[in-house]
C-alpha cells in the first residue's frame, strides 16, 4: 500500500484557512502533487490548477473567498460531523470520542480547534499508519464525496483537493460530470444545496445521520480566529 500520508497532510493545508504560512509552501505542495503516484492524471491537474490559483491571488483574496466557500452553506461545510449529527447531541458525543481518539496518540488540539474539522482530521491521518489512515479516510469518502460534489457546482477550484481523497482510500474518483459542472463558475443557491444535502444522510465511523436535523438542537461555536 502507497505511503500518502505527506499528501494527506498537504491536502489538509490547501483546505485549511488560507495564511502565509500556507503561502511559503505552495510550491513544495505543487511538486509533490504533481509527481504522486496516488493520484489520477485528472484528479493531479486538477490540483495544479487550485495551487496555481491560491499562489496567483492576493492573501485577502484568498481569505474572503475561503469564507465564501466554507462558512456560508453547510452542503460545503468542513465540520464532518455537520453532515452526520447536523446539530443534534449526538454531535456533542461524537466530539468527544474523536478527540479522545487523538489524544490516545499523542495528539492534541490547540485552543479554538474542533476535531471534526476536515483539515484536523487529515493533519491526524497524516500521523497514523499507512494501513489505518487508508482506513479511516475511507469511512468519510462518502462526506467527501458530497462536499467535492457540492465544491464543483459552485465552480470553486478547492473541490480538487477534496475530490483528491476519494482515490486516496481506494475509492472510484469523482464522477466526470461533476468535475466538468464545477470547470465554469456560475451562480449557484446556497440554500437550494442546503436543502439537497439534508436529503443525503452519510455515516462516520459508524455513527448514522439522525432522522431529523432540527431535533435536540445543540450549540457549538466555529474558534477559528475571527477573519
């Protein structure tokens, strides 16, 4: 089995907020996804082409477009467990088993970091063994699948970076349709994605989606520094 475990790591930081610290590494990132064995031609240029946008732009830029992306529509939330609990209890306890997960190997999350976050869980991935990191990504290929979906459709480049998960837990790639759709940006209702991915119950490390996404509503608060 192929070690991907540094490209999970860099897959985590393309997805992750945009800073200069991300900024500096982006040509180490663009070579080493280029020359990955892992990927699919297709599924590498797309890739390319989200890094060669990201080092194209101003920081701002990039900035304000993550939030546009990632904090307005929970169909392309990065808060995996948004799209198994929503915001139910169950949310809560799921928490709390994964961080307990991480810390039973050593790792721990800095102040503000919420463990469901998709970028934290690949920087985890990144830390497990070649055979369990390729396990554990598999049983979140179908959240994945629906945010690069949903990624496409909004013609954002980022959906690459998500679509590239798929074949890296030995899932079939994103559907061509898909990619061809997010090629051209265009409008798209937020709300109306919402509505369809409610419509889309996933599982994550056996836990099911609860029949209703409005029932025993629960708060959790988004830590990441203010933008």
């Amino acid at each position: 089995m192929e070690d991907n475990r540094l490209i999970l790591s860099m897959l985590g930081a393309l997805l992750d907020y945009p800073d200069q610290t991300l900024i500096v590494v982006l040509d180490e990132i663009r070579a080493a996804l280029a020359g990955h064995a892992g990927l699919p031609p297709g599924t590498r240029a797309a890739l390319i082409d989200l890094v060669d946008r990201l080092s194209a732009r101003p920081l701002l830029d990039l900035q304000e477009d993550y939030v546009d992306i990632f904090d307005r529509g929970r169909a392309t939330s990065l808060y995996l467990f948004e799209h198994v609990h929503g915001e139910s209890r169950e949310r809560g306890q799921a928490m709390v088993d994964l961080l307990a997960m991480y810390e039973a190997k050593g790792l721990y999350l800095g102040a503000g970091e919420l463990p469901d976050y998709l970028p934290v869980f690949l920087e985890f991935l990144s830390h497990e063994t070649s055979a369990q990191a390729h396990a554990l990504l598999g049983e979140i290929a179908d959240i994945n699948r629906q945010i690069a979906t949903r990624l496409a459709e909004r013609g954002t480049p980022y959906f690459a970076a998500v679509a590239a998960l798929l074949p890296l837990a030995g899932e079939p790639p994103l559907a061509n349709a898909a990619v061809c759709d997010g090629a051209a940006t265009r409008e798209v209702d937020g709300e109306a994605l919402d509505r369809e991915w409610q419509e889309e119950p996933v599982s994550f490390l056996g836990a099911q989606a609860p029949l209703s996404r409005e029932s025993q509503p629960i708060q959790f608060y988004d830590t990441r520094p203010s933008r």
